[in-house]
C-alpha cells in the first residue's frame, strides 16, 4: 500500500509492479438535485473526482443502488443510471458491475478503479513553499443545494450548479499531469478550507488564501445572507478552525462559503511558481475556464492557514 486512509487523502493506491500501482476509491449519497438523470451525472463525477485528483487513470466502475423499488417509478431509476453512464462514458471508463438494494430513500454513487505510475502519484500532502494553489470550480455548491432543498433556488441556478458538479476533473487532471504538480486533492465534504487544513497540517508549512480571488456562485452569497447554510458548514468550521485565520476584512458570508461542504467540487492543485503561468494556460486550452490562483504555499506559520 502507497496512499493509505491515515491522512485523508481522496483515494487508496496500491503497487503492484515497479511501474503500476491501483488507485481505489469509493462515493455514494442521497440525491442532491430532484432531476435523476443530473443526480446520475453529479454522482459518478464525484466518484471519479478521487482518481483524477491523484493524477490518476480511472478504468472500471462499479454501481452502488439504493432504491424503494415497491413505491418509486424504476423510470426514475433508469434515468439515474443512464446518468451515471454517460459520464462513465466522457471519462472513458468501463462499467463492470455493481449492487443494488431495496431501501426508503434514494442512494447512488460508485466504486472506482483506476491506475497510475508509482513514482507520479499526486498526494494531499506533497505542497512545497512557495507554491501556488491553484482551484478549478467555484465554491457555493453545499449552499445553493441548501436552498434548492428549501425550494429557494430558480431553475436557472439549479441548471448551472448541476452543470458545475457533473463536470467531470478530466481535463483539469490532465492539465496538471503534462505540467507536472507538487500535491493535489478534490474540494469536497470538508469545504476548501478543511481540505486545505488537511494539506498542512503536520506537513511544517503554512498557506495563505486571498479571500478576494476565490471563485464562488454569486447566488451561495445570496443564500449564505439568507441563513441558508448547511449543516456541514458548522462542522466544518468547528473542526478546522484550529488551523485557520481570518483577517477581520474577511465577511462572514465569505468564512461561510470558504468552510461550504462541496458535491463533485473542483480540483485544488499546488504547483511550483514558475509553473502556475502554464498550469493556467493547459487549464484554459482545455476549457477549465474557472480556474484561478486562490493562495501560495509559505513557511510560515506553520501549520496554518492566513485568509485575508
Ligand atoms: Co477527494
Ligand atoms: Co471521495
Ligand atoms: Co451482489
């Protein structure tokens, strides 16, 4: 075993020659928006989002079902795998399987398989001082899906965060895979500011994020001022606040969408100075036209994270 489940990184990876090692991973959750076939798409996105952001090849799936088969339309649950299909199709991967039940609510996600060289695993743990953080979506998805869930949200928004969370880390991984990278991970559960903790912490360096540079959905302002914040955010922020430091420049809306638990987020890749400006221009070649530099890796302080 390379990359192991100690320091919460996004997959498993395990050698098995010299020169080829699988990378493991495993998602699955209730649905997030009421359109099955956008709830397909999201949900393998996200699966094979941990493949991709361990610089990794993602080759086969398997389906995860949970489905009240006695009382739901199985049309519903048709247009939920075909969802799931068409990205495993986009991302070049091979469904080879899976496992369905019954139950109440609604569950799907995938197992993924994938592979990668040994020597060219990008870990959550590998950023060097003077780095910069590069991150390819924009933050507000956990927020937006708060107020979809409360009928808050208008079908315009609701189209362009399911756009946002299907789109698969593809052509992002590539990007950083020919330039070649110091870390990477994939925003999700933990917000931006969680997984950003995970990269420092016990690592001897520091970050700072400029608050005023992160990408987010204008409308996660919008709802974050209404109170519409998940649950998630509050964990978030009670768990890794330890690590953080915000300016008093910084709106609380902001700390909120900054700690926002993230569906299918982007990737947050840490790349050496002298090679963001051509990260950037891979990135835009290939259509990831979100991404931006949010931060810098320095040595101090250590362990923490400045937001200002
Ligand atoms: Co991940
Ligand atoms: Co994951
Ligand atoms: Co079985």
């Amino acid at each position: 075993m390379i990359v192991g489940f100690e320091r919460s990184d996004d997959a498993g990876v395990y050698k098995l020659s010299e020169d080829l090692a699988i990378i493991q991973t495993v998602d699955f959750f209730t649905p997030i928006v009421d359109d099955p076939y956008w709830f397909g798409q999201i949900a393998a996105a996200n699966a094979i989002s941990d493949v991709y952001a361990m610089g990794g090849k993602p080759l086969t799936a398997m389906n995860l079902v949970c489905f009240p088969i006695k009382t739901m339309d199985i049309e519903i649950l048709k247009d939920i795998l075909r969802g799931g299909l068409d990205k495993l199709k986009e991302a070049e991967t091979t469904l080879v399987g899976g496992h369905s039940i019954e139950d109440n609510e609604i569950k799907y996600g995938l197992s993924m398989t994938g592979i990668i060289h040994p020597n060219k695993i990008l870990t959550n743990s590998g950023a060097k001082v003077g780095d910069a953080l590069v991150l390819t979506k924009p933050l507000g998805t956990g927020i937006i899906n708060t107020a979809i869930k409360g009928g808050m949200a208008n079908d315009k928004v609701i189209a362009k965060v399911s756009e946002s969370m299907a789109a698969l880390n593809k052509n992002a991984s590539l990007a950083m895979q020919e330039v070649g990278v110091s870390a990477c991970t994939d925003i999700t559960g933990f917000g931006l500011l969680g997984h950003l903790s995970e990269m420092v912490r016990g690592n001897g360096f520091g970050m700072i994020v400029y608050a005023g540079k992160v990408p987010y959905f204008p409308e996660a302002k919008e709802f974050a001022g209404m109170g519409m914040v998940p649950g998630g955010t509050y964990r978030n922020k009670d768990f890794f606040s330890h690590w953080i430091r915000f300016d008093s420049t910084v709106p609380q809306y902001l700390q909120d969408i900054l700690f926002d638990p993230q569906t299918s987020g982007g990737l947050l890749i840490s790349v050496p100075r002298g090679k963001a400006d051509s990260l950037l221009i891979q990135l835009r070649e290939k259509n990831v036209h979100e991404a931006v530099i949010i931060g810098e890796v320095v040595a101090e302080p250590k362990e923490k994270i400045i937001v200002y």
